[in-house]
C-alpha cells in the first residue's frame, strides 16, 4: 500500500514504518544487498501469520525507490550508461531519446516488427543471463534480487522521476530559475502568477506552491499548472501540450485511473515529440522512463 500523507504528517514517528536500517558512509552497493536480501526474504514470506482465525502468507511482489538504491539493488550501471534503463534496451547516454531494436519474427504473421522492451528482447532468462554476464546495461555484480523479481516488473518512482525529475525542470524554467534547455517555457512570470492566483484548489492543497518536497512539486505540476495550462494562453502551444499531456498522466496514476492503451501512448508520445522538437536535453533518463510508456 502507498500512501501520499500530507506534509505535516509524513515525519512524525507513529507515521513511519521501518523494518530496518544500514549504517553507512557511502550508499549500500549492489554486494552489501546481495548479503542482506536473503534475511528479507526469509522474514517475509518464510513466516505465516495468524489473526483470530485467519493465517496469512505475505510475498515480495515488486519493489520501489530511488534511482540509486534501485540501480545498487540490481545491480544496474548508473543512469546515464547506455541501456541503463529497467524498461527498455535504449542505447542513449544522458539523453535517451528511443529504445535500441530488434527484429523479431512473429509466429502469428509472416513479417517482422521491432522491439525495444527489456521484458520482450530479453525476457526473463535473458534478463538473469543480462545480469549474471553483466550486459545490456548490468554492472559487474549479479544482483539476487534478479532472480525473484524482474526490474521492468517495478512500478515507476512518481516522486523521483515525476516530482523531482521532469516536473521539476519545467517548473525551474517557467519560474526562471537557472539556465533554459530551450525558450519552450519562456512566460513573462507576473503573468504566470497572476494565472496561478486565478486557479482554486481544496484547501488541503493550499501550500503547493512553495514546492518544499517532490510530492509538492507534484501536486503543483499536475494540479496547478495544468489547470493554467488548460485555462490561460500566456504559454506557447507546445508548453502547453507538454504541461497537459505529462499531468494527465499523473493524475491518472495518482488516481489509480483505468484507461485504454491508446490514452497512455498518445499522451506520452505527444509530451515526448514536443519536449524533444525544443531539444533533446529534456529527455533525461527519468524523463525517459516517464514518457516511454511502460505503464
């Protein structure tokens, strides 16, 4: 279970949840993880537990964090390597502006189509192998967790990737903070302002604004801005498209929506193209895994 607490709870001690802790001067490395996952595994799904009546059985079904934790956990090089992606096999480096392919022929039609998921190329067996032989972006250490859990069956870090990745370099730029990738978001900022004095939210969400943490930079993007970027034409067409398209995701997986296929492509294909004609600076490995839909 997720849950998004509202700032002023999410540190208080009967709020937080720890099963352990590794005391470290450096962040833990794929060998310290291999040493210690077997502990986890035999304290989560070894015991059974009993309520009342009830025993229950508890599996590890996936795993969530950070880019770095994430890539020492299996074992994957750092996030600009080439196919350093737990999605895909994409050859690109600091941009990873498409997927590598490879011709497949089909068993149901006699003709070929390219594929760049890591879960189609590789699939599971090729994925341990991937890891064991340290290629197609895994490091010199095979990672255990590989064997019970594969890292294209994660779900994507909206916090990190979303909140304190693509979001938050748009918002740096329309507010003016640091140097532009592009004039894409350009916008006279008392005209923003004055847009985003205009949009009324709940008051839960009152403090937005002050982006204090990635769930703030979230909910400002993906409520605040869209809404400008609906309402208000002080933005280019092409901001606005990219502001739009990247919030609706959001908000749908925010709000566990239920869609077809067609509605994630379309809008990460239309974020993508708009983001990637201003320049290909914006397409960095979180915006990738945000936009390549892997959903």
């Amino acid at each position: 279970m997720l849950a998004d607490l509202p700032s002023n709870q999410m540190q208080k001690s009967c709020n937080i949840l720890l099963e352990g802790m590794v005391e470290s001067t450096t962040n833990p490395t794929t060998t310290l993880w291999n040493t210690i996952l077997p502990m986890i595994i035999q304290d989560v799904e070894d015991e059974e537990l009993h309520v009342g009546k009830f025993s229950l059985k508890t599996s590890i079904v996936t795993v969530s964090a950070d880019q770095p934790a994430k890539r020492s956990l299996f074992g994957f090089k750092a996030h600009q390597a080439s196919q350093s992606c737990f999605f895909c096999l994409s050859t690109g480096t600091f941009h990873k502006l498409g997927g590598s392919s490879k011709k497949v022929n089909t068993t149901e039609a006699n003709y070929f189509v390219e594929l760049s998921e890591r879960s189609e190329v590789r699939s599971r067996d090729g994925t341990i192998l991937d890891s064991e032989q340290g290629v197609n972006g895994f490091g010199d250490t095979p990672a255990r967790i590989v064997q019970l859990i594969m890292p294209y069956d994660t779900p994507i870090d909206m916090l990190h990737n979303f909140g304190e990745g693509l979001c938050e370099v748009i918002i740096r730029e329309l507010f003016g903070r640091g140097a532009p990738k592009s004039g894409m978001f350009h916008v006279e900022i008392d005209k923003l302002r004055e847009a985003i004095n205009e949009i009324v939210l709940p008051s839960q969400f009152s403090e937005i604004e002050n982006c204090r943490n990635g769930t703030d930079k979230l909910a400002f993007f993906r409520l605040t801005l869209l809404s400008v970027a609906i309402r208000f034409e002080i933005l280019n067409p092409h901001a606005r498209f990219a502001i739009i398209a990247i919030s609706m995701l959001a908000n749908k997986m925010c709000a566990s929506g239920v869609g077809p296929e067609l509605f994630d492509e379309q809008l990460c294909s239309a974020a993508q193209w708009f983001l990637q004609e201003n320049s290909n600076e914006y397409l960095s490995c979180k915006a990738h895994v945000s936009l390549k839909n892997h959903y």
